[in-house]
C-alpha cells in the first residue's frame, strides 16, 4: 500500500510541477522493509503432535482384542538415545513423545521397517508399531 501511496504522490508532484512550467523536484523513494515470517511448523508441531499421540493411545486402548499399535515413528520423538541392542537384533532407545515428559524404552519404527514391516501400520501418517510381532513390550521408565 505504501508504494502506491508513494507512486501517486510522485505522479502528483510530477504533474504539479509540469503545469507551473518547472521541473519537478527529485523525490528520493525507499523501499518498503522486508519482513521475515517464520515458518508455523514448530510451534505447530508441539500442538499437533500430542494430538495425534493421544488418538493413537485412544486407538490402541479400543483395540478390541487386538494387539495394539503404538506409536513409534521417529518423528514423534525427542531425547532420542540408543540405550542398547534387543534379542532380535533391533536397536533399543530410550526416549520421550514430544510435548511430553515420560521417557519410555522402545524401538523405532523405521529401524522396524527394514526387518520385520509386517510389524509396523501407518496411523495419521506416523508410523506404529506391533511390539508383540517383535517379540518385545515397550517400556515406561518415569
């Protein structure tokens, strides 16, 4: 809107000028500041994410006999920390769901997904994991 603004006072200058037969003052124009937006994806992300953890738990709680998927996609994690190695072979890491303080021990399911994918589902687009197909549980720790 500013440079508008300043394109017609310029034009209006110009145009009074000519009509008194001067020329028209040099008008010096600065560009409008650029402003940064950032990206909504983090602070989103923090919001999000529990969201879908909780309807995941909801799920896996409603599972009716089934065995429950949890949800074990790398991306819904923080403070991820290999701990050790499983009977199985799989990687053992000790961790907390983002936006949450419990650290749990457990695996990750895209290490699942190299060996066993038939023990990993896609829930909301994160990927869950079939703990009793590995042969493991995962762990609550405080």
């Amino acid at each position: 809107m500013k440079r508008t603004a300043s394109a017609s006072t310029l034009a209006l200058v110009a145009a009074t000028a000519a009509n008194a037969g001067g020329m028209a003052p040099a008008v010096q124009m600065t560009p409008a500041p650029i402003v940064q937006e950032t990206k909504a994806s983090s602070s989103s992300a923090a919001i999000i994410i529990p969201l879908i953890l909780a309807a995941m738990i909801v799920l896996a709680s409603r599972s009716g006999g089934e065995t429950p998927l949890l949800g074990s996609d790398e991306r819904l994690k923080t403070d991820i920390r290999r701990i050790g190695t499983a009977h199985n072979g799989l990687p053992l890491y000790r961790f907390r769901y983002i936006g949450r303080t419990t650290e749990y021990e457990g695996v990750m399911a895209q290490d699942v997904l190299k060996v066993r994918p038939d023990a990993v589902a896609k829930r909301f687009g994160f990927y869950a994991v079939n703990y009793a197909k590995l042969g493991l549980e995962m762990k609550t720790i405080h």
